[in-house]
C-alpha cells in the first residue's frame, strides 16, 4: 500500500554539505591564482563526481542509508506528463479501425454501424442524462456532420472508483472516443470529458516555434492521404533499455522513413522503462501496430490522428516510479523519516551528473575552453583519447593522436561518436580550420558543452545559498518570480534562443533521465530581488527562490551568492560580461539567461516499503505487464510480470504544474546527450542465493516532477550518496 509523502515531523530547518565544499567560499575561491584551463585535452582525470560539479549539500540533517538504484530496468519507470497533465500509458497495442482503411472515406463510412447495444450497456453505468447526451454526440460524429464537434462532459461524479469504470467502458466499447477528467462544480468532484479521437487540438506552450523548413518531414508518408485524417499518427512508445533516439531509428528504419518524420516532447532515460507520446507524418496506425512483433525492446500503441507533430518541450513534465533494493538502514524508522522528509521539504534542484557527460573529460570542461574562444585546445579535448572508453574507441583516438590519418580514423570510430565524426570530417575538407570544426558538429549537441558550463555555475550557486542562508526562509537579496502587484514592476526576461532550429535534435543519442528538453517557455518570466518588507509582509516563501542560469539579460541575487559566478568564471578565465572573441554561440553574453527554482519538492509523493526475496523479479508492475493482464503479448523482455501496486485512476498532475511553466528552460539542447558514449553497464541480475533466502527490503517511490528537473537528485536526498552508475554498480558486487 502506498504512503503519501506527509510528515508529522517539525518543519526542517537544517542543510547538510559536503566537508570540502569550504574551498568554495569567496575567501578559498580567490586566494588561487587566476589559471587557463588550456591543456584540459592533456587531462587524464577519472569519471566525475558530484562534488565536481557542485552537488555538494543536502536539504535535511537525517541520516541516509544504503539503497541500490537501477538494478533492474523496472525499478526506473518514466511515464511522460503531457500538457493536459495526463499521465502517458501504453494501454493497447491495437490500431484502431480506421487505420485500416487507406482509401479517402468519411467518419460516418467509418462509424457506419448501430451503437445501441453499447449504449443500452452505457445504461448501466450512466443517469439517463448522460445517456441521452452520449447518444445525441454519436449521432452527431456519425451524421457526418461538418460542424466542429465539441467534447461532452457528464455529471459530476466523486466516486474514484465509478470514474475508472466509465473510463474503461468508453476504452473497451467506443474506441473512437477518448476520455479525461476535469474538475467539478465543486471541490469534492470530478468529470468526465468525451471528445472525438480524431486530433490534438492543443497546441501547447510551444506552437508558435518556429517549424522544421519548407519541406519538413520524409516525403514518403501515404500519397493519398485521407482528407478527414490528420496528418500525423500519434501513438505511445513503451520502450526499455533504449534511448528515444535508438528507438525511432529502429522503427524508422522498419517503415523505410527518415528520423525527421518523427516528433517527440523529449527524450527519456535509457537505463529505464519508458513511455512517451509521438508523432510520426502520414502513416498509418496497423503499419506501425504490424511491428510490434519484430520490435525487441519496443512497443507502440495507443494511436489516434493528429493535426500537428510533437516538439520538443510540449509536456508538463513525467511521472517516475522508481524502485531502491537491497536497502539497509539502522532501522525503518530511519527510512521513514528520511521518506517522509523528502515529500515535505523536497530536495535542491541541482542539474545532475548527466549534465555533464559520462567520459572521463567533463562537458563543461570543455564548454569553459569554447568561451575562452580556444578552438584548437576544445578540438584537442573532444577528439583526444580519455581514460575509461571502450577499447574500440581509444584505439581510434589513439591512432588519430598518432597518425593524424582522418580516413583511417573514420573507418575505426563508431558512428555514435557524432561530435568526432563531424569534427574529422571538416578537418578533411579544412585542414587545421579548428573553429569550423567545432560548428560541424550539430548545434544541439555543441551547444550542450556551454549550457554544461552554466549548469556547472548554477550547481555551485546552489550550494552557497543553502551553506550561507539555509533551506527554510527567505532573505534579503534572493531573487523569486513576482506575485502579484510586484509582477508590474519586476525584470523581464524574453525566451532563450528565439532562432533555435530543432533539426540537430535528430543528429545524435541522447541520454535523459529528466522531464525532458531544457525548452523556453513562451510565458516571460517576473524576477524581483527579495527587500525588507517582502520579507515582513511573508508574500514569498522559500519555493519560490531562483538562481539565474547566466547569460546578458538577467539579475544576480543581492547577496554573497552572486560573488559564486563571478569569482568562479573569473577563476577559469571566462568573463560573465564580456567575451574574447566574436562567435556569439560561444558567448555568454549573446544569450539571454534564464532562472531556475532552488527547491523542488516531488509531486504526488507516495512511497513504500517491501520485501522480497528473489532479486530477479520485478517490483513495479510496467504497462506491459498491465495489458498482459487482459490479452497476451509478446513480452519486450524475459521478465515476469507482477501484480504491482498501482493501477489506479492517474492522478491529474496539471494544477501543480502549472505552477512551474514560469519555469525558464535554458535551450532546445540537452546535456545528457553523450559526447563519447562508452558502452552501456549491462543490467545487473541478483541471481539467487541459495544459501540464504532471507528477505530484503526495497524501498518503492512514486511522484512527478516539471520538465528539467532530476529524478536522481530527489533519490540523492533520500540516500545522501552518490546517484553515479559507477557507484551504484560497486553496491552489487
């Protein structure tokens, strides 16, 4: 049973960091002498940790305790939160009628059958109001009526358990129709919508992006596309152990069509279970619903037409359940409290170790030597061989360092290392054109190195604001997004990166344990610096604290935490106002900046304590599982399925969070995507030991978080250790 994320504890007014966080104070980060990082190529460091990049302090004083993350794909499962605040599942891997049809056809030859039986069942569950309105909205979609056809909502109903009833009838009977739930006349009550499957007509934060070019997408969609479709199918990918980008060019490649003819809010982590909506142009649902068995890995369902694609960032965020085994602790009061602490106060909202890349020289290494407009030295870095890659890559590096041989090398480096490739191919048209190099890389992926930089900046931000002020008030200078009045009278600062082309987001693998891309939001953004009487008159609390990502149109907090930039960027030869060179991608002071919130707390927190004796067996029940419940599938993994725990109507995410699309997001571009991606730790199987079958306790986390925030960053709280891989690997050994 699930325990909701509340606490009868006192409020937490203590902060905990890391002992050698004090080289970070203003006295420690000046007396060094000012240093070029220019032989970074030369470093011969191991994979980051989180004290590296400024993960430093926890928000309680409670002890943690030992607990294995990711040990098996299921015990990370991400289910997108679109902009609705509906929860994303793969209900049905079946294509709907109508995709079947390829000729031009009316509904009403699509709808051309008697709904009485199904409405007599509808009988059943429904008033007879709701009955009669349901009727009349079938016979107005089968009339073939050319008016807008608008949703219906029914009476209101407070009972949880008769809604997921409805829902179901419409799923299982009247597949043409989709349901939600919205409010009710009053507090105590919900409604169910019923509208058309036929199209998305909410655009979203994002429809006025600039789109993909004149001729967008793989012309090889259907050349006589029906008239009344939409031209884009949209359908749910459940996949595991995969990234989104592998996933599409799996099934790209099965329907003979290029990656750009798909459309996604963003991508997901591949050390997980996932589900996601997307976008695919003109093609047909039982085309796609036709691969799900030769698809390893992979599922597809839930399809319906569209009027427009998917982009990047159209989603409120998504909702993790997430599995600790192998947990020990002094006792389970410890887990208890530090459960329940985290549902109450949350945790910092720092950009997490995926931020900054997993080969041993660090993204935002080399993103300090492109501000610093050394082209050469950043080139040496990205191409140069690391410590810790596969042996297949640094014999490639190895004999490039050693030869200089481009064609040689190309046919050696494997065609995931996308930045070297485009780099060593432009070196070969432009020999020794180090700058030019650099902008073969597509941009998404180039840009990550410089908002790795920022990122960097900020986790140390971070972390001096909570060693100097704590993490339950505000103070004098913090900087908020405005309420109210002061809303009219507060900075201003515009969307980032208005040009941004979305065609490189397709270029290059991305790895993405977060909501999904680091969009701008179309809303402007209020920030005002905290006085004396905001502080007196309590309009601000401790959530609404931000700290700016830098750039040329934001404002430094009013206190000691603005000297962190400062003195940090002047440490590594890089000016917050100007720049050495002309090359505005590689500037801070071209790019608008942007704010983000210090402290998250998890939504819908609820968690549970289990036992289990058999580490092979999952402990969350995936979509898969669910609807091999009802009709057999072919599984995407030799796994066996379990009852899980949850099941029940989603939770309707949208009202909470709203609250953070003020949020501003930093760029189309993600700094999980992986410069050198090294080989995928394999997924690590307890076998079972047969010389003690004594049961162990896994700690099992359900909540949601907006777009841009860290799931692992909540488990670091919870754990206070490391969320690396590397680490968590050693806790199975």
């Amino acid at each position: 049973m699930w325990r909701c994320g509340v606490s009868s504890l006192k409020p937490n007014c203590y902060f905990h960091c890391k002992r050698n966080y004090l080289s970070l104070s203003k006295s420690n980060l000046t007396k060094h002498p000012i240093t070029k990082y220019s032989n970074y190529s030369s470093l011969t460091m191991t994979t980051i940790t989180e004290s590296d990049v400024g993960i430093l302090c926890f928000i309680s004083n409670l002890p943690g305790f030992r607990g294995i993350l990711k040990q098996r794909y299921s015990d990370f499962i991400v289910n997108e939160v679109d902009t609705e605040g509906n929860v994303v599942h793969l209900t049905s891997l079946d294509a709907p009628p109508e995709a079947f049809q390829e000729g031009e056809t009316k509904i009403s030859d699509q709808l051309n059958k008697n709904y009485a039986s199904e409405i007599e069942k509808f009988r059943s569950l429904a008033c007879e109001i709701d009955v009669d309105q349901l009727e009349a909205f079938i016979n107005q979609i089968t009339s073939g009526s050319e008016e807008d056809i608008s949703p219906i909502v029914l009476s209101p109903d407070s009972d949880k358990s008769h809604r997921t009833a409805m829902h179901n009838f419409f799923k299982e009977n009247l597949r043409f129709l989709v349901t939600d739930t919205v409010d009710g006349p009053d507090s105590s009550s919900k409604c169910i919508r019923v509208r058309l499957n036929s199209g998305n007509k909410n655009k979203g934060r994002n429809s006025n992006k600039r789109k993909r070019g004149d001729r967008p997408y793989d012309s090889r969609g259907s050349s006589h596309w029906p008239a009344h479709l939409g031209n884009f199918l949209r359908f749910h990918l459940f996949k595991e152990n995969k990234d989104t980008q592998e996933a599409l060019g799996l099934i790209g490649k099965m329907l003979g069509i290029q990656p750009r003819s798909f459309g996604f809010a963003g991508t997901k982590d591949k050390r997980s279970v996932s589900t996601q909506r997307v976008t695919v142009f003109k093609q047909y649902a039982s085309r796609l619903a036709a691969l799900n068995d030769r698809l390893i890995g992979i599922k597809v369902g839930d399809f319906c037409y569209v009027k427009d694609d998917l982009l990047l960032g159209q989603l409120l965020g998504n909702r993790f359940t997430i599995v600790l085994r192998g947990v020990v602790a002094d006792s389970e009061d410890t887990i208890q409290a530090s459960a329940e602490s985290l549902g109450r106060h949350g945790f910092i909202n720092y950009f997490g170790l995926q931020r900054f890349g997993s080969g041993s020289i660090p993204t935002h290494h080399i993103g300090a030597t492109l501000l610093r407009g050394e082209w050469k030295a950043a080139a040496s870095t990205i191409l140069d061989p690391r410590e810790g890659e596969r042996n297949i890559i640094s014999k490639a590096r190895e004999y490039y360092k050693q030869t200089g041989d481009i064609d040689g090398t190309l046919k050696q480096l494997p065609r995931h290392l996308v930045a070297e490739r485009a780099m060593l191919q432009c070196l070969k048209k432009s020999p020794g054109n180090y700058l030019q190099a650099l902008k073969a890389i597509p941009r998404t992926l180039r840009m990550m190195y410089v908002h790795s930089y920022q990122s960097y900046l900020w986790n140390h931000a971070a972390s001096v604001r909570v060693q100097k002020y704590g993490s339950s008030e505000v103070v004098l200078g913090d900087l908020v997004y405005s309420k109210g009045d002061d809303a009219e009278k507060t900075e201003v600062v515009p969307p980032e990166h208005e040009d941004n082309s979305l065609e490189d987001a397709y270029d290059c693998g991305q790895l993405d344990e977060i909501s999904g891309k680091d969009l701008p939001l179309e809303k402007n953004n209020l920030v005002k610096v905290i006085t004396a009487s905001d502080i007196s008159t309590g309009n601000y609390n401790i959530e609404d604290v931000v700290l700016p990502m830098t750039g040329s149109r934001i404002i430094y907090p009013m206190n000691e935490v603005a000297d962190v930039y400062r003195d940090m960027a002047k440490k590594d030869g890089i000016s917050l106002t100007g720049s050495v060179h002309n090359i505005k991608e590689f500037s801070i002071i071209s790019m608008t900046g942007s704010y983000r919130r210090v402290f998250q707390k998890p939504i819908d927190f609820r968690w549970d304590l289990l036992s289990y004796t058999d580490g092979n067996l999952a402990l969350s029940e995936t979509d898969i599982d669910k609807i091999a419940k009802t009709k057999p599938v072919n599984p995407v993994k030799e796994e066996n399925p379990t009852n899980g725990t949850e099941g029940e109507e989603p939770f309707n995410h949208l009202e909470q969070l709203e609250s953070f699309e003020d949020e501003k997001k930093f760029s189309t571009d993600d700094n999980e995507v992986e410069v050198s991606r090294e080989a995928e730790p394999p997924q690590v199987h307890s076998p079972p030991d047969l010389n003690s079958l004594e049961p162990q306790k896994a700690l099992k986390l359900a909540f949601t978080l907006p777009a841009s925030c860290y799931a692992t960053m909540a488990i670091r709280e919870l754990l206070k250790t490391s969320t690396s891989v590397a680490f968590h690997k050693t806790l199975n050994q």
